[in-house]
C-alpha cells in the first residue's frame, strides 16, 4: 500500500473508531510506529485535526468529519445497477431506504458523471422473478437479532422428505439467499455438527435467552452424491444449455447418438421434473434407479391422459 492510500485509510480508521492505537495502527498496515507518527504529522500538515493522548493512542478532534465521497462514473453505474436490482428483488424497509439514498447520491454527482451513469442504466434491465423476498420479515428479522446477539434459537423444522417436524436447538451464523430461498447456516447441537436450514421448512423459530460463544467448526453434513448420465438429442442440446438445471458439471461427451451430459444432486426429486419437461428428447443413461423411476413416472401419467 502506498503512502497516500496509508493516509486515508488510516482516515478512516480514526472516523470509524473513536481512539486507536499507534501500535494497532502499524500492525494493521504493517509498517513501524514511527512511520505512523509520521504519518499523523503528515495529517496534521494537511489540515485534519488529530489530538494525540499520551499512552492512550489518536483521535480526532469531536465534530470534523471527512467531506463527502465522490464516486467515478463505474463506481456511481455499480450503485444506481445494485440499487435497481434490490429494489426489484426484495421488499421492506430497507428496499425504500435503498430508494432513498440513491437519491441522495445522485444529488451529490457531478454532473456529467450522473447523466453518463444515467444514461447507461436506463438501457439496462432486470427480469427477476415475481416472488420478491421481504427483508421485513418477523421470521428473518428473528434470524438476524439472534445472529447479531449471538443466541440461541430452537427450531420445529422439518427436514426433507420427513412427515413430522423434530425440535432441536442452533447456534445461528449466517443468513444466506440462493435460488429464490433464504437459508440458515447453523450449528446443530442435536446433529453436533454444521448444518443449513431452509427458512422456508421451520414452522417455528424461538429465540431463546442462552447466549453461545465463538463459531463452532463442528463437521458440515455431507450428503451422498447422484452421479447421473442424460443423452440428450442433437437438436435439443443448444435448448438445454439455455434452460440448464444447477446440477450440471461441465461435462459433456458427443456421440452419434446425441449429446451425454453429467449432473450431480443430493435427491433424485431435484432432477425429475427437469428430465421430464424434455420428453423423449433426454434419454437417463444412468444410475438404472433412476430409469425405473422415470419409467414408473411416465407410465402413471399416460394413465391419467387416457
């Protein structure tokens, strides 16, 4: 890091933090307490007010603040982009605070910066699905309050292909959002080990008062792998890498036959309705239990078409 970069983070640093170190200062950009020093000096010099307390560290002095940020035109195109995005995708609080800050930063840009950045995300857009998550939610709000404050949550969740729900305490530590779900990732202590949670299968979240401590690393459930093989026709093949399921890896074999493709999943039900909306253009090479699923699949429908 330079020395100009050095000079504004460390900036930053005292505006985020109201005293620091000239010790922690070093280690963190790992260079001497001497050339802090300096570097404080050199801040002083350019006119930020620094105040140093003898065997207690630097701060700045109460009220200064750095002037506000100017973005390049890249930096304002990210933020109209993501905030578009976000308000298309979720719902709450947050979504018309979102609106309301990106007002706020198009006030502040200069002028030929906001119509270039304008001028491009207008000819940009999102086609997101019409379920939109809401980040208002008492459940995720739940999650969020118990993963900040570090406590404990008992859960009536149901796990998959399972008829009755098990209780069972967590350990919460991150939230996370993939393919239109929101999932918990947690430490089970029924299971001992690291475990996600579909938000979507617990009928019932309570926080409880007990608190935890740091993350566990307790050993993440592994669940076995479907190794499956599907020859789709030639003609099918572009149509099939525009509508690809997730399970695909990159694997592909040409034969005069058609196109073999390999897919990995944890359940057989995750690929069905795929393979089935092909018709006879996908062939299920393997495993055979699969073939015999499909086979007992098809022929229940063409009952029910007779």
């Amino acid at each position: 890091m330079n020395r100009i970069d050095r000079l504004f983070a460390i900036l930053l640093t005292l505006q985020h933090k109201r005293r620091v170190r000239a010790q922690d200062l070093a280690g963190q950009f790992e260079v001497s307490k001497r050339t802090i020093y300096r570097d404080m000096s050199a801040l002083n010099q350019m006119g930020v007010p620094i105040s140093a307390l003898p065997g207690e560290g630097f701060e700045l002095v109460e009220g200064y603040y750095i002037p506000p940020l100017m973005f390049n035109e890249n930096e304002a195109i990210a933020l109209l982009l993501g905030s578009r995005l976000l308000a298309q995708q979720a719902a709450g609080s947050v979504t018309q605070s979102a609106d309301s800050a990106l007002a706020k930063i198009k006030v502040a840009l200069p002028e030929q910066v906001r119509v270039k950045s304008e001028a491009l995300t207008n000819i940009i857009g999102f086609v997101t699905p019409k379920a939109k998550f809401n980040l208002d939610d008492p459940q995720l709000l739940l999650i969020q309050k118990a993963i900040q404050e570090k406590r404990v949550i008992h859960l009536h969740y149901h796990g998959y292909k399972k008829e009755q729900a098990s209780e069972r305490d967590v350990e919460p530590h991150q939230l996370f959002y993939a393919d239109g779900l929101w999932y918990l990732e947690a430490y089970c202590r029924k299971r001992k080990g690291m475990r996600d949670f579909r938000l979507s299968r617990m009928d019932k979240a309570t926080l409880r008062n007990e608190t935890f401590g740091k993350k566990r690393t307790g050993k993440i459930q592994i669940q076995a792998i479907i190794v499956i093989k599907i020859r789709f026709e030639q003609n099918a093949a572009r149509w099939v890498h525009e509508q690809q399921h997730y399970g695909y890896q990159k694997d592909e074999k040409q034969t005069p036959y058609g196109v073999i493709m390999t897919y990995h999943v944890n359940h057989e039900s995750e690929i069905i309705p795929w393979i089935l909306s092909w018709g006879a253009s996908a062939e299920v090479i393997s495993p055979k239990e699969l073939r015999k699923t499909l086979r007992e699949t098809s022929l229940k429908m063409a009952n029910l078409l007779t």
